[in-house]
C-alpha cells in the first residue's frame, strides 16, 4: 500500500510507495510520526505548512470487526500540540480499497476543492458550489454529483470557518457523513487548507484481502467468536451502546454536571442509555438502538435516533455528548440533546467541545443550565458564523478568555470530556498527561473495576493505558474490542502477521506504541507544551458527592513521560 | 503497492495486498512466479482456469531510463508452457500510478469488455461496439469515450479470435498502442477472457516516488551519466534503433533468409538500420529514426516510419521484423515490410511468428518469396478471420502441420525469431532451452564479440545471459541498458535498496532470477514441455554461406537446467 500527497497549493494528488521507515505504523502510531516528521512544531497550524493525515489502521480495511477505524492527524490550532483523532464510518475502508495507507494533505488553496478518489486515480476539482454547505447538504450535492454509492470525509461551515472546535466527519454505513474525527480542530485545518471534502468514487465496498488471507480468516473468525461470547461486546453495547456508560459515571460520581460543578446529576435516568434504548424502540420507524457504524462490525454499539413520529432525527448519540451537551449544561431532555447533537453534526463541530464551551457561556450570562432551547440557538450562532459564534466556535478555552473568565475545565486548551478528573482519577491522569491534551479515548480507566477516587496506582494505570491506547489506535481497533483483542496475545499478533506477510510480537506493538508516544511528547515539548497538569479548580473546589479534589500535585506527573 | 484481481466470470475487480511472498519480484520473475503458483500447467489456455498477469518491474515507474517495461505473462496457448512477454510503452508506469505491482485477470466472460482503471474506480464495463476492431480504431473508441490522455493495453481482432499469433499492444508516447507484448499468444489468452482492453483513465502521467526518493535520484543521475557516455545508448541506439542490428547478423552470415534457407540476404542493405534512417530522414514530416517508446527513456532507439508524403505510417519499425517479414520472406522493400508492419500492428499479431508463417506458406505453395503484395494479402486474410486467415493466425507450428510440412522453424511449437541458430549458437542454446521456447530475448549472445558459428562456450554463455536477462526482465529493464546496469553493480543494488526501503544485494537478485527460471521450467516439465531441443533440420542442413549445421546433440542440452 502507498500514500497519496496532495498539495492542495499546487492542486495535485500524487501516489508515492510508502517509505519503509513506516512499515510497522498504522492509524495513530502512523499519523503522528508522519506530523512529526514533516511538521515543524512552531508553524501556524491553520497556514500552509501543516499537514493533515489521514491514516489507517494495522488491520483495517478487512472483514475483521471494529478494526478500521480512521486516524486523522496534524498540528492542533486547538492545542498547538500534535494531535490525532480517530473515527469509525468506512473511510478507512476506502482508503484500503484505494491501496492507500494514508493521505498527506499540504499547502492551501484559496477556493472551495474535493478530492476525488478513485480505485487508482486522484485528483483535486474546485467545488464552489459547496462552500459553507452543512455537512449533510454536502453529502447530498456529492452524491448528485458522484452517485449513491460514494463514501467521504467532509467538514461543515465550521471547518471551513477554521474554528478550532470543528471536526471531521466520516460516512457511516448508512451512508451519512456522522462519524467525528472530532477533537482538536482537525475539521479546521482540512478548512484552512480548501479542502471541503475527500470523495471516494467506488461502486461498493470491496474487503481488503491480506497478505496471508487463509492463516487471517481463521484467525478473524477466532477472534469474532470471542467477540460473540463476551456479554459486553454481544449483549450491552449492541443493545445500549456507549450511552449506558452514563449510569456508571453518574454512580462513580463523576459525570460533568453544570459546568464541572457537581459530580452527579438528578436527571442522569432522563439521559442515560436505558432511557435511549426505551425512546429509540417505542417510536420505532428509522430509529433503532443497534447500528454498525462501519461495515462488517458485529458490536454494532451505534444507533439512530428517530423523531416522535419515527423519522430519522440524527446519529449516533453517545455517552459523551449526552454527558457534556445534557448533564454537563444541566440538559435533562434527550430531544433537546439529540437536536443540539444533529446540529453539531450539520455544522461539523466536536459535540464535547461544544458542550464545555456553552458551560463556560452560563459563567459569561449568555445561558441558564437546562435551558435547552437557548442552547440550540446558541450552536446556530456558532453554525451561522456571527460574532458571537465566532467567539464560540474557537472553543472552551478561548471563549472563556474572551469573557475574562479563568476557571476553565480545559488541558492543553481542550476541552476536558465527560470524566470529572476529581472523581475518575485514573482518567485525570490521562488528561494531565496524554500528548493529546484532556482526552479520554488517549487513556480511560472507567471500564476498570477500581477505585475511581483514590490517587493510588492511577499513574501506573493511566501510562499503561495510554500505551495500549497507542496500540489500539495504531491497529485502527475501536476501543470496546481492545480488551478482547489484548487478552489473547498471540491472535493478534497471527492477526497482523498474516495481514502483512511479516512477524509480529507484542513487545514490537508495546514499544512501537512508546516510541511513537514519545515523538508526540517531543512534539509537544518544542511546540512549548510542556506541563502535565490540570486547571488548579480541580485541585481547590470539592466536587460533589464525594467532594474529592484533584490530589496530585504537579511534581507527580512532571517526569510522566522522562523515565 | 497491490494487485488487482479481476474476475472476468464475475465481472469483479478487486484490491489486494501483494502476499509477502511476491515483494522481492517483479517483471518476469512476478508474472511468472504468479502464473506458476496460480495455474495448473495441464489446463486449457484459452479456457477460463488461465490467469493473465500484468506486472511491473522492481525498478518501474520512475525518472531511471528505460526501466518500465511491462512483463504480461500466462499459460501460452502457443506453446502449452509458461509465457512472459515484455513490452515498452506507458503501462507499467500507469499501474505504478494506479499503485498496482499487477493485475490478474482470471474468469471468462461471453462478451466484450474494458477494464476501467481511474476515477471512477477499477471497473468491468461492457464494450460491444469494440469487437472485433483494429487496434487503431479499438483506441480511436476509447479515446472518444474516455478522453485524449488515456493510455491502454488492448488486442485486435487476432486476439478476440483467440490466435496464438496474436500479441497484446500497449500504448506508447504518441498513445498509440503499437508496442507489443507480442509472443506466445497472449493477446489470444486476453481475447478467450473477453477483455477487450485494459484502459487507464488519468489526467497525466506521473512519476512513481518511491521509497527513499533522495538516494534513488542521485543513484538515477548516476546510471543516466553512464547511459550517455556509452556509445551505444547515447549515439547508435537513438539514430538507428534495433533495425541496425540487420547488418550485424547479415555479417556474420545467421540472417534468416527465405525460409532459414539462407544466413545473407542479397538485399540487405535495403531493409538495414542506415537505410531505415536514411528513408525517415528523407522524408521528413511525421517520421523520425529518434523516438522514446516510454516516458524518461534517454535512449530512444524506436522510430516513427512515414509514408512517402511525410505524413505517419507505422510505428515502431524494428530489426526482428524487419529480418522475419522481409530477409525470410525474400522481400527487400521497406514500404512493403512498413505495410505488413503495421497490418500486424492493427490486427494485433506478432511479427515475428507472422514472418515465418508466411514463410510455411511459401512451401505450401501459397506465396513466392519476394512477393510483397502477396504477403500483404494474407495478413489481411488473418486481420479478417477468413478460413486461410484462422489457419496462419495458429502461427507457424500449427500452420506447418496443416499443410503436412515437417521442416518447422519453432521451438516448443514457437516460431525462430531473426537469428538462425547455425550460425549464431549462442542463441540457438537460449532457443533450445528457454522455458519460453524459440525466445532471442531470453538470452541474445549477438552483442558478445565472440566466434557465432563455433559451439565452444556457448552452453555457459546462454545459461549466464538467460539469468541476467530474468534480472533484467524483472527489474522492468529495456535490453538496451542492461549492460549499463549490470557494470556498475553497486549502483544498481543502490538504485533497488531506494526504491524498495530494503536492503539488496546482486547475489539476491541472481538467486531471484534463478528460482524463478527453475520455476519456469518445472510449470514445462509439468505441462509435457520437457525437449531442450532444436527441429532436426538444423542439424541437417548446412547454412550458407559459412555452411554451418547445429552441432550440438540432445544430450549436451538435456540436463541444461537440471544442474
């Protein structure tokens, strides 16, 4: 498999062989050393001279379940850190399809372009017709124009409008551009750059076939049969997906309530996974609560949510939105969510992003926790790109520095994701720490059966996970197929052997995961991040129920990455 | 890079990975190596269970001169062995940037279709209206459907009628699809599958990048420097291309002459390579004696060959055809040998076996010797299918044992191209034992500055020339700069290690290049082709002028490859 750079200044697509030194790289591990190689830690991430990356996974593109997932990467205007962010949907797919392990986009362009990929050919088209469209407006004039059977990867106004809150959204098996590259302004970069939309021109979806397929098939079926035998993976996610991690957290004491002010929120049932799986089944119609977001996936943990009257409304809603767009703003009615939700997918903005930013809106008077529709309005303020939208899209943290207020539920300027880190040690640590600034997926310790609240072993805990992390993400793996996936070593590594005809051990995994951390922190630490903390609120105000503060103090996680 | 299956049955063209096992082969080595793990050496050619390979060399696609020849290999219905037919031209360097190493095309479908390679993905479409149209006309068609810069590989009429005469043509710099993958009837293999021709629908062409781009250009530099401080590459080759090769062979008395008749034509001056150039000159217009078959090629050793106003006639015009359809058949008239050229040229036949049918069917009574016009007439005969016509496309074998004559120029049932093998031993030992049957370009000793007629070293000779010319075959390398290449081994394993990211060494590819010989001759040895022989009449009748016989026994050659 090769990579395709585009220069959208030149206004070429260009195949090329991959060099070797990436070989053993996917999704993750491969985005960010190829933004570390090619990126000078110190240019504008919103100029010509950052590179975003699209990036598959180790094992993607096959018929092995939740193992494409799509890496996306560059230089964050959000963080001004390196950053990746991976998504489910079929671009990953498509990229395999095209024989590309990754797409280099550099330079800018000033109008409107897509690029077109086809089975072999790729080429740059200007689209003015597409500026500032929605996400789903876009879907609809590319499918017009290239047919139903098309995938992409697009960003909506607010990429366009280079808002560092803005994603990237990826088509799902339904064919709906919903699945978010969300976090750290990727979608602003692919703005900044012209690019509104990468297109993949394909009749159908065509399974990759491996180096080894025979030794691969067998062991994907191993590992289904894994999957099909754990409650988690056959039972629960397929039934209640990620949204029923909202009781949990709720019962740990550590969902983001009004503004990170409260730990618990009296209306968590209202918003919870049951209640979604009750809301989705009674109106029936579109909606169902079990949904593969990409194909070939047997977890299938999304779900599409129907209107009163069973028409599609919007998908996929998930545990983190519902956390920092419901409870987070003191939200209790998941329609109100699902359409701020819808909105953020139309305009292409990170639903956490926005949720913490509209927390910091009720300090700054522009909103009252629970007032739904007030919410709403204020996305389309953001949708609309106004003045006060402006302000918004840029995210929790400018917003917060634009009303001069210094309590901000941000690290490295990203917003802090449904986790309070007083309550979830084991996640604070993660956000302290991960190169990727407060970001859950780099490191969630919630799924462990442990003591959330105490101090003890969380480090330990974190840095372990942020390696598996790297590992998982690498692979193009979903996280609810991680543990599986880790418990049985050696069909994993069977797994990737006979996908790339070469040996694999699981120490080659842990330590390409580390090496490639490290180039993430060495990034950092020239692009001048260089602190491993949390905003100094956790450390001073208890948070209810339990009323625990963040306990670590900085020295602690100094060192995190030096040993 | 991938392969591409396509399943002519189903009408599917899928992407894979290339199996680990193919990563260190290309050109030759990979066709033939896929064609042996792929296809029972006891199946029908023309049947659906062949599979006809594409495949680029290790070094093609690039800047380097002269390395992207294409290797088409499959089952020949010709000689019931292995087949690998490379051909200059622009195809290997549009799989490159398609990112494919090859394609396979397996299956058999009733009618007529295209491969579509481009943008709108990698596609079996249905082309009625292409049947059975010269190859001028078939790229006229899909120049209108597809655009001006496409380029292709297509067949005749020859190769839909499934005659074991027939070639596959590719595209050249003008994108006129005149160079010839000619032997062994692949075009025929093509045609049993119903693929009409395979097109590549890209704006432009682009040079493939390959791994470590840096090394490789200063490497490239280095082997262009040598290729034009070389009298040969830099001044004989780009004024008189191969056709000059005439006078040589004519010298040393090994010039079939009517029938193998004779080793000297009294006409040769006319059909040589001064006169060639002489008469392009003289011309002017659209001719030219300097013209490069593939993008980058520093040497330019083809030609264009106008008709007497100037304006195009046929292209390329080259020394084996030159001595098959003119000295072998007594004709000594450039425009009639320019005519018969490119009669094959459009019907999609190879002239080589062509010249020596004709030359069966001046002793079956059909045709003089020196009858130009008569010649003319039973290539048309062939290009229309008629009853006469589907006897001489069989080739000579087959058209010989028609007219019940038993004196047959071909091994392993494959016509003799332009060198008898009495006076020029070294190429009648390659003859007798190349996998490929009757094959000058499988191990040509006409360039050693040795004694021709004598047998003394020639075993030796042709056993190393047949290695070095598998490495070349699979590298993607022109004949032209194999000497080049090969002198300068250190340069040419640097120019490998750049493109590939891995380490090469010569032994490795001497190796290569032997496993896959031997790969070669044990698919033979499994499909009955086991003679390592010349027809007897060689051994019989002595050669004029020098009155040579082949002096070698079966003995000498029996165990060739065995050692």
């Amino acid at each position: 498999m090769d990579f395709l750079l585009v220069n959208m200044t030149d206004k070429t697509a260009k195949r090329m062989m991959l060099p070797k030194k990436y070989e053993k790289l996917g999704g993750r591990s491969l985005s960010s050393t190829l933004v570390a190689d090619r990126v000078d830690p110190l240019i504008d991430a919103l100029g010509p001279l950052n590179t975003l990356v699209f990036a598959t996974g180790l094992l993607s593109g096959t018929i092995g379940s939740s193992l494409s997932r799509i890496s996306v990467g560059a230089k964050s205007p959000l963080t001004g850190g390196i950053k990746e962010a991976n998504a489910g949907g079929d671009t990953a797919f498509r990229l395999n399809q095209a024989g590309l392990r990754a797409i280099l986009v550099e330079g800018m362009a000033e109008d409107t372009y897509v690029l077109e990929i086809g089975l072999s050919g790729s080429k740059l088209v200007p689209m003015p017709e597409l500026k500032l469209l929605n996400v789903s407006d876009t879907m609809s004039a590319l499918r017009k124009k290239y047919g139903k059977h098309i995938s992409a990867a697009v960003i909506g106004s607010a990429g366009e409008r280079k808002m560092p809150a803005a994603g990237i959204a990826h088509t799902d098996t339904d064919g709906r551009a919903t699945r978010y590259s969300a976090r750290g302004g990727l979608g602003a970069v692919m703005g900044s750059k012209g690019l509104k939309a990468i297109v993949f021109i394909f009749d159908r979806l065509r399974f990759w076939e491996v180096s080894d397929q025979e030794t691969y098939k067998k062991a994907v079926k191993k590992y289904h049969n894994n999957l099909l035998s754990d409650p988690g993976t056959a039972e629960r996610r397929p039934k209640y997906g990620t949204a029923v991690t909202l009781e949990l957290v709720n019962e740990v004491g550590g969902l983001p309530t009004r503004n990170f002010r409260e730990g618990q929120f009296e209306k968590a049932e209202n918003i919870g996974g049951y209640r979604l799986y009750d809301i989705i089944v009674s109106r029936g119609g579109e909606g169902t609560p079990t949904h593969a977001c990409m194909p070939g996936c047997v977890v299938r943990c999304s779900n599409r949510y129907p209107k009163e009257d069973g028409s599609f409304l919007v998908s996929p809603i998930e545990y983190e939105t519902n956390a920092m767009v419901g409870s987070n703003l003191g939200i209790g009615d998941f329609d109100e969510i699902a359409e701020i939700t819808r909105l953020c997918n139309e305009y292409g903005l990170d639903t956490i992003e926005v949720g913490v930013t509209l927390g910091i809106t009720v300090e700054a008077g522009l909103l009252s926790f629970g007032d739904g529709k007030k919410a709403i309005d204020l996305v389309h303020e953001i949708g609309k790109g106004s003045e006060l939208g402006k302000v918004l899209g840029q995210g929790a943290y400018y917003t917060a520095k634009h009303y001069g207020i210094e309590r901000i539920p941000a690290v490295k300027k990203q917003a802090i994701p449904a986790y309070d880190p007083r309550a979830i040690k084991g996640n604070g640590v993660t956000y302290a720490t991960s190169p990727m600034g407060a970001d859950h997926t780099a490191g969630n310790t919630i799924g462990h059966n442990i003591d959330h609240l105490s101090k003890e072993g969380k480090i330990e805990l974190s840095k372990k996970l942020q390696v598996y992390n790297m590992i998982n993400d690498s692979l193009g793996a979903c996280a609810f197929v991680q543990g599986i996936l880790f418990k049985d070593k050696d069909l994993l590594t069977e797994m990737l052997s006979s996908y790339q005809g070469r040996e694999w051990s699981w120490e080659e995994l842990k330590e390409m995961a580390y090496r490639s951390l490290v180039k993430e922190v060495r990034f950092n630490d020239e692009a001048g991040l260089i602190e491993n903390d949390l905003p100094e609120f956790f450390s001073k105000e208890p948070l209810p129920p339990h009323n625990v503060v963040w306990d670590f103090d900085k020295e602690e996680l100094a060192d995190f990455w030096s040993e």
